[in-house]
C-alpha cells in the first residue's frame, strides 16, 4: 500500500458562522491542496470536514499517516470514542446525543477502507503544513 501524509485544519468565524477547512496530501515529494467552505456550520464540522475531504481524495486504500490539531477528531478516531458513539446509535457515554452523526458516519466509513495513523500537533505553532492548512481554511471561510 501507498503511504500518504495528510494534514487537515477547519475554520470557523462565529461558532456557528461561515467557516472552512484545509487539507494538504503528500504522496513521493508532490503535495496537493484543497480547500472548501460552507455558509453556516462549525468550527468541529470543518474539522471533520477536512479529514473527510482528503480521505474521499484517495483512489485506492492507503496507509495514512493523518495530522491534525484537532482533539475533538484524533481523540475520538484514536480511543475509540466514536465507534462506540455509532454503536449505541449516537449516543455518547453520559447518555448525551453525539454531535455530527452525518459526519462522523462518513468519516469512520473512510478510515475502515484505509491503515489510519493519527498524529496530533498543536495548531498555530511551528508545524508549517499545519498553518498552510489554517491558511486555507480561513480563506475558504472567507468565500
């Protein structure tokens, strides 16, 4: 299987608001971009977004090494927190309804088909594929 490295970021001015996500693929030296927005939504459903968007771009399965400073996404792919969610029908531990069902559905679709590696990093810092994908977030956000 092919190894790609993937960084994702969302975006989202007002919580909800308009916002965007980023995401940049590397494959053998050659990175790709993208980048998308929505109207009215937020700052966790860019997160997700992203991840989504990049995973959709693979055409085979992949052995992804995934960047994020998303805890909300790495925490819940990682420890298991949203297959359990999905589970019990979304319903997290505290009987609470899980946020973003749709999204979370989809997403955990996609890292079935793919060797999924999670790596947290911390956003704003010196990563700098983490705050390219910032940049494209918020210019998405900002369409």
């Amino acid at each position: 299987m092919k190894t790609v490295t993937i960084y994702t970021d969302g975006a989202c001015s007002g919580n909800p608001g308009p916002g965007g996500w980023g995401a940049i693929l590397e494959f053998n030296g050659v990175e790709k971009e993208l980048s998308g927005s929505e109207a009215n939504t937020t700052n966790n459903r860019m997160e997700l977004t992203g991840v989504i968007r990049a995973l959709q771009a693979l055409k085979e399965p992949c052995i992804v090494e995934l960047y994020s400073d998303s805890k909300y996404v790495l925490d819940a792919l990682q420890k298991g927190w949203a297959v359990g969610w999905r589970k019990r029908g979304w319903i997290k531990s505290d009987k609470k309804p899980a946020l973003n069902p749709d999204l979370w559905e989809e997403l955990l679709r996609l890292t079935e088909i793919h060797e999924m590696h999670y790596h947290w990093v911390k956003g704003h810092a010196s990563n700098p594929k983490n705050n390219r994908c910032d940049e494209l977030a918020v210019a998405a956000s900002r369409r």
